[in-house]
C-alpha cells in the first residue's frame, strides 16, 4: 500500500508545472489502474505496509475515490482555460486524495480518525476558494463546525478505548463495548458525516455553493466516509446494537421519507441532488444499523452506486450551469431542445437515481430492502414510501429541466463537447456494468 502513497506524493510537483492539467488527470487514471491489479475480495487484509493494509472494503472506496478524483478534474476544465489557479487547484484535489487513501486503508482506529478529519481541510479550501456565491463562508462554517462538534467526543473515547483494551486495530476489534455513552461518542461523528437525517443541515449549504468539483468529492466520497467508519466501528458495539439501534434505523427511515418529500419542492438543481443524497444515505445508515449480512453488503452497493451517480448528477447540473449561468429550474427548462445528447445523460442517470435496472443503486436498494424487512416488517412502509418518492423525485428533475419552453432570456448559447460526453460516460458505465459482477461485493464479511 506504501507504493501507492509513494505514487501520489511523487505526484505532488507535478501539480505546479506549467500546462500539466491534462497530464495530471492522466496519472489518476494510471493510478487507478495500478490500484485496480491489486484485487481484494474479502474481509482479511492483504497488501500489509506498517499500518495500512487493503481488504474488500478498502479496495473498493479506494478505487471510488482515485475514479472521482480523475473525474473531477475533468470536470474542471473551466478553471484550465481561464487559468483560474489551476495548479492550487490541482494540489488540493491530490491532498484530498492522499488523505482519503490514508482514511480508507489505515488499520489503525486512531490513524483513521487523524485523516478522517484531515480531509475536511481540502474540501473546505476548495469550496470557499473556488465556490460562487459570498454564502459559501457559512456553508464552510457549517461543514466545519457541523463535523468538529461531534468529532472530538470521538478523540477521547479512541483514548478511552485504547486505555481499557490495549488496541486500536480494526482486526482485534470485538464486541467489548455495552456503554451507551461511549456508543454515542464513538459514532455521532459518522452520524453527522453520512448525515442522518437531524444533523444533515450542513449537506445542502455545502453542496449549493462548492464548485462542480467540491459537490462531487461531497457526494462521491465524503458521504462514504460515515458509512465506512460505522461499518469498521459497528463490530465493538454488537450487544449494544441490538439495544439502541432502532433509534437510528427508526430516525433514518423517517427522515429518508421527508426528506424525499422535501426534494419535491425544491427549485434549485444541486439542492434537489443533495436532498436525494441524504436520503439515499439514510437507507445506507439503516442497512448497517440492522446488523445483519444483507445489510452491511446493500450499503456497500448502495455507497458505490450513490457516489458515482450522485457524482454524475452534480456534472449534470454543472453543464446546465456553465450555459445558463443559473441552477434554478425556472431558468433551465426545455434543454432537450437546445442540447438533446445531454439530454440522454440526463435520462440515463436520473434513470439510476431512481434505481432502475440495471443500475447498481437497484442491486444495492434490494438487498437493503432484504435486510430491513427482514429486521421488521414495518419498514417494508416507509422502504415504499421512499422508493416511490424517489422516482417521483427523480422524473420530476428531468422532466421540469429538460421539457417545456425555453427560458426566454437565453441569449447565446454552445453546445456540448466531447470532454463532457466522456466525464458523463465515466460516471455512468461502471454504474451500469458493474452489476455483471455483483457476487464480488457480497464476499467481503
């Protein structure tokens, strides 16, 4: 795994040469291939280097995070062409990245937690220096603050944890813990990070005024991040678990249901995406509160399949937004007449926002479905409720966006290029072939 991080470093001068953006984004895609030979297909890990190490778990956000980063500078081409710091740009996009293979494949609980919160500061450096509008400070504040407020609590229950049982090493982790403070202490972090819904507030800000490449590494990644640490943490707090988690699964699958309905009403496009963001992750936190193997595999699949078609949506809504200067749906409306190829991207990847074969958001939505109903049947309500609302969520961004008549305001007008048909297509073909392989994402407990 050292080699990697040795790879990534060595990156790090690359940033600051003169023309290297396009030469960059191509290390990326040779990085992920390099990553990509080094399969990992179950839960022991492979790959031992000091305190890094790769299991299937691992392998696959890894994998998510060098595919986003690579896209997200292809998605930022307008900073190249404007020479609008492009280098600084790029540098922080490469200490994202080094901080989140750190954050993935550390072994160590406390090492996870010092890059868990590193990655912050890249992200935040990025939506206040390339963001769009003066709120972005607050929205700055608010992921800050949103995230240092419950991570601290965190700090020194990892002390706590250490001092009582002597490791801090996923491996040896066993359920040891039954105090409920602790459990609170241990994963409000991961709460606020998902966001379940009551801590999601800092999402929305955060994604509406970061740039194209901030919504994406927001969604793509950074959601991920809550997920992955409750599934490494969960091991310590099983009999606990059992006790207290239908309180989460219980505030999730509600909250999932409103939120859903709050998407309906939404007049921005990158507010209507981060609403559907939160509430796909609360089907994520509900399937690892359940406990059970269906539900830790369907969030797996479902984190997979959210970041890259969330992804997809915000390059969507960025495309929109380059032209037309505007994300409110009243000004982007009828754009199949104007650019019908990016109309189809539209179709395919609302398409799998509302899970519709054969995406992996379907695969990953069935098996949580699996594990929810199994768990109780009165999820079987709200699982509906939320699967009806969010193809009606879903329909509702392609249709207002694409059909009617044009905005009458429009003055001028370019089409769509290749760059954006190959940033769209990369977000979408692993999407949709990666289910012609499902059974490796079931293998990994």
């Amino acid at each position: 795994m050292m080699k990697f991080l040795g790879f990534m470093i060595f990156m790090i001068p690359l940033s600051f040469l003169k023309n290297s953006f396009w030469l960059n984004q191509f290390m990326y895609f040779i990085l992920f291939f390099l990553f990509g030979l080094s399969l990992s297909f179950n839960y022991m890990y492979m790959y031992l280097s000091y305190f890094l190490g790769c299991d299937l778990l691992t392998f696959v956000m890894v994998l998510l995070s060098v595919w986003i980063c690579s896209l997200m500078i292809l998605a930022s081409e307008g900073l190249y062409s404007k020479n609008y710091f492009y280098n600084l740009f790029m540098l922080m996009v490469l200490l994202l990245l080094i901080f989140l293979f750190m954050t993935f494949s550390s072994m160590n609980l406390f090492v996870f937690y010092l890059f868990f919160e590193m990655s912050l500061i890249p992200t935040l450096i990025l939506i206040v220096g390339w963001g769009y509008q003066p709120e972005r400070i607050q929205a700055g504040v608010y992921l800050l603050f949103y995230t240092l407020f419950a991570s601290l609590p965190m700090m020194i229950s990892i002390f706590y944890y250490y001092s009582v049982y002597d490791t801090l090493l996923f491996f040896f982790m066993y359920n040891m813990v039954d105090n409920f403070m602790i459990y609170m202490c241990m994963n409000m972090v991961f709460f606020v990070k998902m966001p379940m819904y009551m801590v999601h507030l800092w999402l929305p800000k955060a994604h509406v005024e970061a740039p194209v490449s901030g919504s994406m590494i927001l969604a793509g990644i950074m959601l991920k991040l809550g997920g992955y640490g409750l599934m490494r943490v969960m091991v310590m707090f099983i009999s606990i678990g059992v006790e207290v988690n239908y309180i989460f699964i219980i505030i999730s699958m509600i909250g999932g249901f409103i939120v859903s309905l709050m998407c309906l009403r939404q007049s921005d496009m990158k507010s209507l995406i981060a609403y559907s963001s939160v509430a796909h992750m609360g089907l994520v936190l509900s399937g690892i509160m359940t406990l059970n193997y269906w539900g830790m595999c369907g969030s797996l699949v479902m984190m997979l399949a959210h970041g890259l078609c969330s992804s997809g949506l915000f390059c969507l809504a960025n495309i929109s937004y380059e032209r037309i200067m505007s994300r409110s749906l009243y000004m982007n409306k009828g754009l199949i007449n104007l650019m019908p190829s990016i109309t189809f991207w539209w179709f395919l990847l609302s398409a799998s926002n509302m899970a519709a074969p054969p995406s992996l958001n379907l695969l990953g939505e069935i098996m949580l479905i699996n594990s929810l109903v199994s768990w109780s049947w009165l999820c079987m309500i709200f699982m509906s409720l939320m699967s009806f609302f969010s193809a009606a969520y879903s329909l509702y961004l392609y249709s207002y966006s694409q059909h009617g008549k044009m905005f009458s305001g429009l003055y001028s007008f370019f089409n769509s290029n290749i760059r954006e048909h190959l940033l769209l297509m990369l977000h979408w073909l692993p999407l949709n072939i990666l289910i012609l392989k499902a059974e490796n994402f079931t293998l990994w407990l």
